[in-house]
C-alpha cells in the first residue's frame, strides 16, 4: 500500500502547504491508481464542514 500526506485546508490564492489533496488527487489516476482511502483524523473531531467538504 502507497500512502501520501496531503494537505486540504487553504483559503483563497494564498500560498499553503504543499502537496494539496486535490491536485494529489487529481494526479493518481495517470499514475494507474483507481481507489483511494481519505483519512482526516483531525478535521473530522475540530471542523466538520471541512469533512463535509472532502466527503463530495
């Protein structure tokens, strides 16, 4: 099993810390990668929309 740590949380243009999950996401796909598991163990407990967001 691969893993990798992404980071979700930025907002509007402003630099934040990289890799993103979305271009992360985005990219898997061309790599072969059809499945992928999302575990967000903090945001889940301290923010749910940012869950709610994920979960689209």
């Amino acid at each position: 099993m691969n893993t990798h740590q992404v980071f979700q949380s930025r907002f509007g243009p402003t630099e934040w810390v990289k890799p993103y999950l979305s271009d992360t996401l985005m990219s898997l796909p061309s790599q072969g990668i059809k499945r992928v598991l999302v575990a967000t163990p903090a945001f889940v407990a301290d923010c749910l929309e940012t869950h709610r967001r994920n979960s689209r």
